[in-house]
C-alpha cells in the first residue's frame, strides 16, 4: 500500500515542494526513511512510533519505507513528522486513501501525539497556497498561517484531532489570524540634548534610507541617536510586512502568530561572527543583516567586530540579499537594510583633541579607524562627528522639536518619492537610486555638477561615492521639498562623507549642515 502526502522544504524564505510516500511491503520489520534527511528527520521514527502508541495504534508488522522526494534536495527540521505520521496513516487504512490529496502538512510531534510548533509556518502556508492545497500546521502556529491570506488552514491541537477530522467526527474551524501589534516603544528625540547636527544627519538618513556612522567619544550620544531612528520611520507596508515576517518565520521568531508594522532594529553585539551576521551555521539560517531586512541595522562599537564579519556586509547593503553557499546547496536570505554605526575615535575612546586626549594621537585615531576598510565605509552615506556634549547642552531645556516632528517632515520625504517612483517607474527610496532611474530622478543644476566635479577630480569620491553623494543631495532636496538638486543639497552631502574632496572642492568645514529644530 502506497500513500501520500505534502510537505515542504525551506531554502531561505521559499518553500520548495516535497513529496512525503510512505509504503507496506513485506519483508523485514523495519522503519526506514530515505530522501536526504538530516539527524532530525531521521529520528522521526521515533517520535512517529511513540505517537501511534499514544493513539494506541500499533505499528504494522510490515517493511515500512518512508521516502522523501526529490531525494538530491536536502531535507532539514523536525516539521516532517506530522506528514509523514499523517502518510503513514493512509497507507494503514486509518485514514482515506484520499483524504490527504488536497492538503500539505507541517509540524513535530510529541511522544503524546500532541502537535508542536514548528518554524516557518507562514511561507509553508503561503507555498502551499500557490501549489492549490491547504496546509495543516500545529495549533500554536495556526495564527501565523492565517496570515497567508485566502489559504486554507487546519491548526489541530493533537494527531488524534487530524483523524477524526478526516474521518468526519470532529470538524476544526480555521484559525483566525494573530494579533498586529504596535511594536516596542520608541524613545524620543526630545531626550537627546544638543547635538543638533546628527540630529540633522539622523533626520536625512530615515528620509532616504541611507547608511550613517557616528563616531565620537563616549557618553556623547551615539547610541542614542541610533535607537531613536526607528521611531523617525513609517510603519511597513503591506509588501514590506509580508517580506520581513516570512524571514521571522523561518527564524521561529514569530510568537502566537502576533506581527508588527513597526520597522525591524537589530543591534547584535561586536562578539557576533560572520554567520551570526549573515546567516548560516549548520542549518543555513537568516543572520542579523536579514532579520533587520526592511529595518535597521545598528552596530555599535563598529571597529571592535572582526574585519572578515564587517566585510561581509559589503555585498548585502550593495544588493539588498544574502547568499549562504553550501556544499550541497546556495540559500538566498533578503537583505535590504539600512545600516546604522557607532564607533569611539580611538582606541582609549577620545581622540586627540579635548579633555582626557589620547596620548598617541593621532597614530592612535589612525590605527583604530583603519579596522574599518575602506570599501565598507565607501558605502556608508553620512559619515558625522559626533562631539562631547557641554555643561551648557545638558542645562538647557529639552528642545522644542522631537520625535513627532521630525517623522513628520521624513514621511512628507518617503511620499515625495513613492510619488515619483509611481511616476518614473524608479526604486521607493532615494538610496536605491541608480542609472537612468538617477539621472531622471536627481539631476544636478549647474554648479552642483561643477561642485561634483571638482570633489571627484580632488581624488577623495569614487565612483560610487559619486552616486551615494547624488542620493543624498536628493534627500536633502526633498527634506526642503525642492524639485531640484542644488548645489547647496550637493555641499551638505559632501560635508557628510568626511572626505578630503570636501575642502579639496571648496566645501570648508564653515559651511555647516543646515540645523534641524529637532
């Protein structure tokens, strides 16, 4: 007797089609599972076998072969044993031959027969969607699920609940979908005192999406700024939602199946190794970089995170994905982040000007800065100097502006753009930007062009410092709601790549960014 049942298989966020057969030959007594799996669904037989004594089914006396198809596609994950317990049962007799033909199955099964959660129910429901089945999933993960929009969703608590739906004594209603939180509390803005040119920064890096670096010495603000970044974005669209939770599904980090519009801000320590950023480890998971996808990214202590682990960033915040090559397989991550840093000026933490300077500056600023390559910095928009906050910052009263304010002037700058990409065709956001779309969207006038110029010849823009510095002069322009990039915009953007071209060009450090009243 041959039976069978759908599953899936994760490559990233895309669940990929497996076929769960289960067959009673004679023969020998014994459980075998064939098709690539790995430890965890090897030892399904188990957990299936305890199931059925649960039931109080017994296992057939029969030569029992459970095949996993296609078998050169690497199968990982505790969530086949429901299909494969749910095939097994068709074979048996205990369910129809047929009652399993429109659904797929995803979830662990406790010794009792209970239903465990598993990880990435919701592109399991999704997958399971677009082949035209429905998917049955474990109780806790029903909530997720329901979340795939018209898909068809049975959430039992138990196996036992599977067979007596199947069989007509009990029928389970569909799970509604979890609740859409607000997300965490963001503070404001209010509290940062002085520092009104990275405030400045911060407001043009969430109006446009781009990369910022702070780097001053302790106590001066850095972090703070940087948490407060989230509550300057607007909430993920739909589109946006849906992407970011696929990769907190495949995560497991999605808990009865609650999702927020509140844009993701991942901050992992300067221990973190390469895959801990990027993904991988021995069942390829997201890293940070994607589990920020959508969101924020904040490094703090930059120069303390190990050269291979910072490099490796470079190709993601240039592509917008994360690709875990594998022996056996490439799993693609999404990975468009906006990426926030914070770093002391050296290594003792104050650099060489001001109370308590380094004794070897600047050998010492030089050498600290220098863990940092080049390339990765060259993909950093706003490079800003952050300096110690005064006696008199901190006695003044908090500003007038906070938080509110300035969101508001960042969503009119996320409007201006979506209106121009539905008319132009181009990216949403100014820091995707690139070839005809940023020649049509951001063309300079006249004297920001010779400006340009004169910044690239001075030897300190490359070329794709030339194209991030046109980005931000168009988010400079559209936080001051003008059609055109001035040569103002141009000089405020320059000003922020903390690179010699500024003075080589004429842009001196007296022309300072515009103050925000934030």
């Amino acid at each position: 007797m041959l039976a069978r049942c759908v599953s899936v298989a994760f490559q990233g966020v895309e669940a990929r089609r497996v076929e769960v057969e289960a067959q009673l030959t004679g023969g020998e007594v014994k459980f075998y599972i064939v098709g690539l799996g790995d430890k965890a669904v090897t030892e399904s037989r188990e957990r299936v076998r305890a199931a059925f004594a649960g039931l109080g089914l017994a296992m057939p006396s029969r030569r029992i072969v459970v095949n996993l198809a296609p078998a050169d596609l690497p199968k990982e994950g505790s969530h086949y044993d429901l299909p494969i317990a749910l095939a097994l049962m068709a074979a048996m007799g205990v369910l129809p031959i047929d009652a399993l033909q429109d659904w797929a199955a995803v979830g662990e099964l406790g010794l009792d027969g209970q239903i465990a959660p598993v990880a990435g129910a919701l592109p399991a429901a999704i997958a399971a969607d677009g082949m035209g089945l429905g998917l049955i999933c474990p109780e806790a993960n029903g909530p997720e699920a329901a979340w795939a929009g018209g898909a068809r969703i049975l959430a039992p608590r138990s196996l036992i609940s599977v067979v007596n739906h199947f069989r007509g004594s009990q029928v389970m209603r569909p799970p509604e979908p979890g609740p859409m939180l607000e997300g965490p509390a963001v503070a404001d803005l209010r509290d940062v005192r002085g520092q009104e040119a990275a405030k400045r920064a911060l407001e043009i890096a969430a109006a446009g999406g781009h990369n910022l670096l702070f780097v001053g010495p302790p106590g001066s603000g850095k972090s703070m700024l940087a948490q407060r970044l989230p509550g300057l974005l607007p909430p993920l669209s739909a589109q946006e939602l849906l992407e970011t939770s696929m990769v907190h599904s495949v995560a497991g980090l999605i808990a009865k199946g609650a999702l927020t519009r509140a844009r993701p801000f991942r901050a992992p320590h300067h221990s973190a190794s390469m895959a801990a950023l990027t993904g991988g480890g021995l069942k390829a998971k997201p890293g940070e970089v994607s589990l920020a996808h959508n969101g924020v990214l904040f490094l703090d202590e930059l120069p303390e995170f190990t050269p291979q682990a910072l490099d490796s960033l470079r190709q993601p915040l240039e592509t917008g994905e994360v690709t875990v090559a594998r022996a056996n397989a490439h799993v693609r991550y999404p990975a468009r982040v906006q990426l926030v840093a914070a770093m002391n000026p050296c290594k003792c933490g104050h650099g060489g000007l001001g109370k308590g300077a380094c004794g070897k500056a600047p050998r010492c600023q030089r050498d600290y800065q220098h863990k940092i390559s080049g390339p990765l910095l060259d993909r950093i928009d706003l490079q800003i100097e952050v300096p110690p906050v005064t006696a008199t910052d901190l006695s003044l009263p908090p500003p007038a502006q906070g938080t509110a304010e300035a969101a508001a002037r960042v969503a009119q700058a996320w409007a201006l753009q979506a209106e121009r990409a539905q008319n132009t065709g181009a990216p949403a956001l100014n820091s995707r930007l690139e070839g005809d779309a940023l020649q049509t969207c951001a063309a300079l006038d006249e004297g920001g062009r010779a400006l340009l110029a004169r910044a690239a010849e001075a030897g300190g823009l490359t070329a794709r410092g030339w194209t991030r510095t046109v980005r931000l002069a168009r988010t400079i322009a559209d936080l001051e709601g003008s059609g055109a990039v001035r040569r103002l915009h141009v000089a405020e953007a320059l000003i922020y790549r903390r690179s010699p071209a500024a003075e080589s060009s004429g842009v001196t450090a007296a022309l300072q960014p515009k103050q925000s009243s934030a």
